[in-house]
C-alpha cells in the first residue's frame, strides 16, 4: 500500500470525505486514507476550473490512499501539494488534465524539538507540509492565507519595529547596541523577503540542520516556499504571500524605519 498525506490550511477535517464547492477559485475539501482516485474527484468536484476533464494514468497503482485537508486553497496550489504528496505528476492537454506517476522519490520529513529550537531532516520535502509539522511540534496555531496581501500585516510589523528601535534608544548604550542588532536580524526576512514562486512550480526542501531557532526555521521554509511569516498579536503565526523589496521598503520607509533596520 502506498499512503500519501497532503494538510493545508490548518483546519483538520473528520475521517471520510466532505467535498464543499469552492468559490473564488478556491477549494475547501477533506479525505481521509481514500483510494487516489477517489481523492482525485472529490479534489476535482472542489474547485476545479469549469469545463476542465481529467484522466488518471493506468501506472498509477490502484491501492495508492491519500489523506488530505485542504480549505480556501487556490486550485492549482491544491493540485501541486496534492501530486508531490501523492507521488503524481500531471500536464494538461485542451483543459484535460492528465494524471500519471512521478518518477521523484518518496519526500521525508525529520523533526525533533529541543526547547525553543529544532533538529530536522528533510528530503525533497514540501515547505508547506514541514511548516504544519514544525507549528505543531511548536505547539504554535497559526492562520495560512498564502494567496493573501501582506501590506496589512506589513505595516503593523513596520509599527512594531519603531517602537521596539524606540525603546532600545532609551536603553542604556552598552545594552543599546545589543537590542537593535536583534531588531534587526528579526526583520532580514522583509529586507531580503522570499521570491514569489511561479504557479505551477515544484516546492520541495532538502536540508539536515540541528539546534535551528524556530523563527530562522520559518525563515528556511519562507525561502522556500516563498511566503512572508508574522506574529500576531494573539500568539499566533501569521502565513503570507510574499511581497516585492520596493513594496516592502515602502512601507517601512513611510514608518520611519527602513533605514536603523538596515544592517551595518
């Protein structure tokens, strides 16, 4: 038996399935240890684009089972976590989706917790699914909207940061120096943010580190999965499109702050 294992969206759905019509493109579905086949069209009745077909290869093994929980995705982000957990691969032919089995090796996924820090083995893994793992070892809740605009959350990090810059000037001179050093290695991911990926492209990690901080490991998987990360004012841990530098420098420039997080 082959068992694939897909969760996006952070919202873990009962055993069985529950597809739901996606609206806006974008899909809301659960299946639990089903048939890939079965998965396949419940993933399809989701949100698929309208008018679209699909054929499933016969050297796609009848007995592959797939758990997946997927809600507000867009489609195709869906259909690309779905076939690298699956094993699958897919190109599409006059809006006909073609299934078949992908010659890349099984992924894996290593980690241990160590306090506030993490030791992890990844192969050919997916940054989405090691981020679930990661949060949950964590203990951390999180809220994923990948296909949302960070400006907001953007802006309230700019606000954050020139108040923290404010009260590290008032501290005294030799802890001064410390606390903007900080400042200013927590904001690299916005003064060096991850590339947006094109729709469609394999997102996959490969990587043996141990005693990684958990926030540089959000910053390893952000790289590559080419999303933001912020922490919100509840604890949680917010999940971001990605943004430009000039986008970014904007913000932060209107916020008075570009320039004293830019490292020396």
């Amino acid at each position: 038996m082959i068992a694939a294992t897909v969760a996006l969206g952070l919202s873990w759905f009962p055993a069985s399935f529950e597809p739901a019509l996606a609206q806006g493109g974008l899909v809301s579905c659960s299946v639990t240890d089903v048939p890939v086949r079965l998965a396949i069209k419940v993933l399809w009745s989701s949100g698929a684009p309208q008018g679209s077909a699909y054929e499933v290869s016969p050297d796609v093994p009848e007995d592959t089972r797939v758990t997946l929980s997927l809600e507000n995705v867009p489609f195709e982000a869906a259909l690309d976590a779905f076939c690298r957990a699956a094993g699958l691969k897919f190109e599409v032919r006059d809006n006909r989706y073609l299934f078949s089995r992908s010659d890349r090796r099984a992924s894996s996924i290593s980690i241990v917790r160590s306090g506030d820090r993490v030791s992890w083995k990844l192969r050919d893994a997916d940054p989405l699914e090691i981020l679930l793992q990661l949060l949950e070892a964590f203990g951390k809740k999180a809220e994923l909207k990948l296909d949302q605009d960070p400006s907001a959350e953007l802006q309230e990090q700019a606000r954050r940061y020139a108040q923290e810059l404010q009260q590290a000037q008032q501290a005294p001179p030799a802890e001064q120096a410390n606390r903007i050093r900080e400042i200013q290695r927590d904001a690299e991911r916005f003064l060096k943010p991850p590339k947006r990926l094109p729709a469609g492209s394999s997102r996959s990690i490969s990587i043996e580190q141990t005693q990684v901080p958990f926030s540089e490991a959000l910053d390893v998987l952000g790289n590559a999965g080419g999303f933001l990360w912020f922490r919100g004012q509840d604890g949680r841990i917010l999940i971001r499109d990605t943004a430009s530098p000039d986008v970014i420098r904007s913000i932060f420039q209107r916020e008075g702050v570009w320039d004293a997080l830019q490292r020396r």
